[in-house]
C-alpha cells in the first residue's frame, strides 16, 4: 500500500534543493521591515500602543534591519498624511521622534477645513436659493443634501486635490529634511 504524504512533506520534497540568493534575502527583508512598519503604524492610529511604546518597537526595528530604517519609517509615517485624515498622532511622531517643525502641515489641513466649509456653506446657500425661485421652498428647516450635488462633488474634488498637492510638497520638503539629519 502506498504511503500517504502530507502537503508539507510533498512541497519540503518539492523545495529541498531550492535556496534564495542575496537579492531575494534583501527583497524578504525589506518586505518583513515594510510590513512590521505599517502594522505597528495601524496600532499606534487605533490607539492600540502607546507613543512610549511605538517608540520602543521602532527603535527595536532600527536595532534589528539597521541602516536604511529611518528611510522607511518617514515613508511609512509621512505616506499615511492627509488631507482628509485625522493627522494628529502621525504629526505628533514627527516632532516627539525626528524633532520636526510641522506647522506648515497643521497649516494646510486647517486651510483644507476652512476652504471646505467655506465651499460648502455657499454651494449650500445657493442651493436654498433655487429651492426657494424654483419650488417655493423655504424656511430655516430647509437643509440641502450637499453630498449628492453635482457641483458640489466638483468643487469637493477641486478643493481636496489642491491642498494634497500642498501636502505632498511639504511631506517631500520633511523627507529630505530627515534624510539630511541622518
């Protein structure tokens, strides 16, 4: 009767002469590093660690891959601002951990905010306005469905990705200011 083997006998048959050269090595690692980044990233946002802690961790990985992790720990931490995130903890690493001046951040999202609020209230304004030529409606119950206007998607759009073009400039100016302290 023939024997029975396990997938995991069949695939170490399978893979018993196989062996992975520097440029794979590095591939792998650089992949382990990326993912544990962005895990221990995701933690500290859900407010599952602690800023003492991701500090630790993060100092643990610079400990353990070396060279070239503070490089990814800005890509990493820089890549997850936006516009429309909350920023908070993110902009607090990059001054508590790389000692950065983050105000022009601060600035373009409160600028985003304002521009958003201001664009809102007046599409809204003129949306009560045809309401009220086009149908006779009126009265301060009236609150228009913004978010399903057109125009409104337009101007969201116009908005958003002119102050992500701010904040990208900015994210790259940072970047390149901590590369240099390196």
């Amino acid at each position: 009767m023939n024997e029975i083997k396990s997938t995991l006998d069949l695939v170490m048959e399978r893979t018993k002469n196989l062996t992975m050269n520097e440029a794979e090595k590095e591939g792998h690692r650089k992949a382990d590093l990326k993912r544990r980044l962005a895990g221990l990233m995701q933690k500290y946002q859900d407010q599952a660690i602690k800023p003492t802690e991701l500090l630790k961790h993060l100092n643990e990985l610079k400990n353990t891959f070396g060279h070239g992790v503070e490089n990814r720990m800005t890509n990493e931490i820089l890549g997850g601002i936006d516009v429309e995130a909350d920023n908070d903890r993110r902009l607090t690493l990059l001054t508590g951990y790389f000692g950065l001046e983050i105000a022009t951040l601060k600035k373009i999202q409160d600028e985003f905010k304002q521009a958003l609020q201001a664009g809102k209230t007046a599409r809204i304004d003129i949306l009560k306005s045809q309401l009220s030529e086009h149908y006779g409606i009126s009265g301060t119950a009236v609150v228009p469905n913004i978010e399903t206007n057109p125009e409104w998607q337009q101007k969201y759009n116009a908005i958003t990705e002119r102050f992500r073009i701010q904040l990208e400039s900015e994210k790259k100016r940072l970047a390149n200011q901590i590369t240099e302290n390196q």
